[in-house]
C-alpha cells in the first residue's frame, strides 16, 4: 500500500510539473516514468520477500525491455518528424504499426523471455484454429 501511495504521488508532482511544457504528452510521460518506479519498488519488495528469486536475471529482462522502448519511442519520433500529414487517423495507424514492429523486433533481437513466451502463445492459439 505504501509503494502505491508514493507511486501516486509521484505520478501526481509529475503531472503538474509536465503538464504545463508538453501537454498531453507530459501526462503520459508522467503516467510512465510513475509506472516504471513502481516497478523497481515492487521487484524489490519482492526480492525481500523470496530470497531464491533470481533478481539480477529479473533486472536484465527489465532493462531489455525498457532499452526496447526507448529505442521505438524514438523510431516513432523520427517517423513522425518524416511523414507528411495526409489524414490525422491514417498518420496514427502508421505511427502504431511502425512502434509495434520496432518493439516486437527490438525485444526478439535482445532475446526477451517474455516475447519468446508471447510468440509460444500465439503459435498455439493459431494451431489451435487452424
């Protein structure tokens, strides 16, 4: 409960710093980083509670991800600095289909566990259809 409370404060101070210089845009940020520090502070909590837990293994996956994302968000940035506005709806569909192949290659390149996971389940629900 108390991480909860500090992750909302957090995210609270942020959205009124953010806000005013980036808009919409300083309240996802917000949202995000608030999000990010509730990990680390679970994860940690976690690792107190289960000393077997493999912590550093856990980190590395995070980091991975977190990499991952960075490196889409500025994909997405570079593209949306590139794209000439035709139709606000069609330039969004581009935007999400050039993140999510950027994500979805960043984290098969980086050998994320949790993708590999992810493709195993699809496969078996397309198997399962087909």
């Amino acid at each position: 409960m108390v991480n909860g409370i500090i992750v909302v404060g957090i995210k609270i101070f942020l959205n009124l710093i953010l806000v005013r210089y980036l808009a919409a845009g300083g309240l996802a940020l917000a949202t995000s980083v608030s999000g990010w520090v509730g990990i680390v502070f679970l994860l940690r909590k976690l690792g107190r509670k289960i000393p077997s837990l493999k912590s550093r293994k856990i980190w590395v996956e995070v980091n991975k991800v977190l990499f991952s994302s960075l490196i889409m968000g500025f994909v997405v940035w570079v593209v949306k600095q590139r794209v000439v506005t035709v139709n606000l709806y069609f330039n969004f569909c581009i935007y999400v289909f050039v993140g999510t192949l950027v994500y979805f290659l960043m984290l098969k390149l980086l050998n994320v566990e949790g993708y590999r996971l992810f493709t195993d389940v699809i496969q078996r629900k397309i198997k399962t259809i087909i």
